[in-house]
C-alpha cells in the first residue's frame, strides 16, 4: 500500500462563493475513418460544452446527506459575479472514505444528462486546496464515474493519481483531466439519439487532499467537455476507461 503523504495541515479561511439548452457542437467519426465507402461502420460524435450549476443547494453536501439534489450542468455559461450571491460550493475531505470509498457527503458529485455516443469526458473543476496547491502543486483524487446506473471508471487512492493544479487567483486553482474511451465501455453502441445520465464522484485521497469545490460563476465557470477534440486533450490529465 502506497505510504501516506505526511505533513502538518494549514487551515486558510475559504470564502463559499455564493446559477438551458445543450446544443451540440462540431461532429467527428471516431470509427468507420477507414471505410469511407461504406457508411454503416460509421460512428460519429459531438462535441457538447456544459457548466455545472448549483440545484437549490449552494452548500451541496447537504445533498450527499440526502437533502436536496446535486449539483447538475446545462449549456449556459455562469455570468453572474460571486460578489452578487452567484455559486455554491462542495466541501470534500478523504477521512469518511476510510470506511465508504465513496462518501456522499464529504465528495463533490455532479450528475446531469448528454444525448448522443460519448467518447471522452473533459472536466475543468475550479477549487481551494491550499495544501495540495503549496506542498505539491497537484490534487490526488479519487473518481468514481457512473454512466446510465453502472460504475464504468473508479480509480484513485495512491499517490501515482494526481492532478497538476494551476493558479487561477488567490486561494484558487484549477485542475483538468479526461476520461477517455468511454465509447467502448458505455455499451450503447451508435445510437446518437440516447440520452445518457452520467454522474462524477471526486474526493481527495489522504492527508492535506482536504478542498472546498466551487462553480457556477463568472469567475469560477467549472464544467464539463464532452467529446472534446483529440487535438485538444493534451491540456488534461488522462485516465484511461476504455
């Protein structure tokens, strides 16, 4: 088992930053690129940009705790300041999880809907991890990604699944990463009609992975990608599904 990361913890206040249609973006096949003469090995998909909002909880652990829903996301980008109220915000800790790998009420879970075949999932998460940003410059998480009711990804809990953070404002960081060859493993094969209900489970892994997750602001827009480009993907730590 993978030594755990030791050092003495810094408490910094951390301020609650206190959100319509997906309309798919440009299509690309990602199979049938070899047969061009024969269009029913086709499989397309399309890219679709989403931000996560807040759904009646701006504190959304209460909805792990079984009140309310979680966060979930649609094609609006946030345009409203925090210094208007905007955001909400989830507070994740590692320690539950000694007894519940994935705790409900100390994870930061978002759960919504895309139409279409999915190939990978983009995220950008914006969040306040002051031990993981000044000790080590990465956040060491813990996924679990459900597609349509079935775990197709969980993954984490060792010191070789981190995240680079990046400096967004004082006290804040950013973090990307992508799942990538969900097609494979969904199990709906070509069917650009489906809706699927995806749900992303995120907590840190030990000591100092404490962090208060924020979103659904100007200043703070987390969300998703789906089927981002491959060009595109080298800005992300990847995890392979598939």
């Amino acid at each position: 088992m993978p030594a755990f990361r030791r050092f003495t913890l810094v408490l910094v206040p951390v301020a609650l930053l206190l959100i319509a249609a997906v309309t798919p973006g440009p299509c690309r096949l990602i199979r049938g690129q070899s047969t061009p003469e024969d269009p029913s090995d086709d499989v397309s998909v399309c890219r679709t940009d989403v931000w996560i909002h807040e759904n009646g909880q701006k504190l959304a652990n209460l909805a792990g705790a079984g009140q309310g829903s979680y966060p979930t996301w649609d094609g609006t980008k946030p345009t409203a300041s925090y210094q208007s109220g905007a955001g909400a915000a989830t507070v994740t800790h590692w320690a539950p999880s000694l007894s519940d790998p994935n705790h409900t009420a100390t994870s930061f879970i978002t759960e919504g809907t895309v139409t279409g075949n999915v190939d990978n999932l983009a995220a950008v998460f914006y969040l306040s991890a002051p031990v993981d940003e000044h000790g080590f410059g990465a956040y060491y998480p813990h996924f679990q990604l459900t597609v349509d009711g079935q775990v197709i990804y969980e993954a984490g809990d060792a010191n070789d699944y981190n995240v680079p953070l990046s400096s967004v404002s004082d006290g804040i960081v950013e973090m990307r990463f992508a799942f990538t060859g969900l097609y494979d493993v969904i199990g709906q094969p070509n069917d650009p009609e489906k809706e699927h209900t995806v749900r992303l489970l995120t907590r840190g892994w030990t000591y100092g992975d404490e962090a208060v997750f924020i979103y659904d602001t100007a200043e703070v827009p987390s969300g998703f990608v789906f089927n981002i480009e491959q060009n595109k993907l080298g800005s992300y730590t990847q995890f392979q599904v598939g």
